[in-house]
C-alpha cells in the first residue's frame, strides 16, 4: 500500500510518495502509519494529508479491533500488545522485527 502526500506537514512533503506500514482508525479518524522524511520514525499521519497511489494491502497483515471503536489493520509480526512501546524503548527484538517486516514489505 502506498500514499502520495497532498498537503503540507512538518513530517511529509506534498508530492513525495510512502509506503504505508500500517493503517489505524479511531471513531471518524484515520491515520497512516509510515516513515516520514526523517528517514527512519515509524509515525502515525493523518489520512487527510495523503491520496492512496497503490491500495493493495499486503497479504500477511491483520485487522484487530479495540475497545472505544479504535481498529488498525497491521503486518501480524507487529499486532502484538505492546510492539510499539517496546520498539520506541529500544528493544532489540522489537526493532528487528520491525527491520525484518519493512525490508519484506520493499520487497
């Protein structure tokens, strides 16, 4: 799945295209999870920012649903409690994991 950004944010640059590694969704709210132009932070953006250039979701992603209508569709590697906390904290396994998923998602 990728996204063309569309509107100007501190994070993304109209026009530039990213990979989305993740989409997650609360009430009317959605958002992108990609890497920004830092080059290397996995972050949340929201969906406004963005026009989908390729919607083919990757066939090992899941889609979990949460209390207080949040939901999020996410490579499984990643769906367990806690990956995102231990992967901001440094944790090898966690970052990994992530390399791993991403460098499988660039194909």
């Amino acid at each position: 799945m990728k996204v063309r950004c569309i509107k100007n944010d501190a994070w993304v640059t109209p026009g530039k295209e990213y990979l989305v590694l993740g989409v997650y969704g609360r009430g009317a709210s959605i958002k992108y999870r990609l890497v920004g132009d830092d080059g290397h932070t996995p972050a949340l953006q929201d969906a406004e920012l963005f026009e989908l250039t390729s919607p083919d979701i990757p066939k090992d992603w899941i889609f979990r649903v949460y209390p207080a209508s949040e939901w999020e569709m996410t490579p499984a590697a990643w769906a367990r409690d806690g990956f995102w906390t231990a992967y901001f904290e440094g944790d090898a396994t966690a970052k990994v994991t992530y390399a791993q998923v991403v460098s499988a998602l660039l194909g």
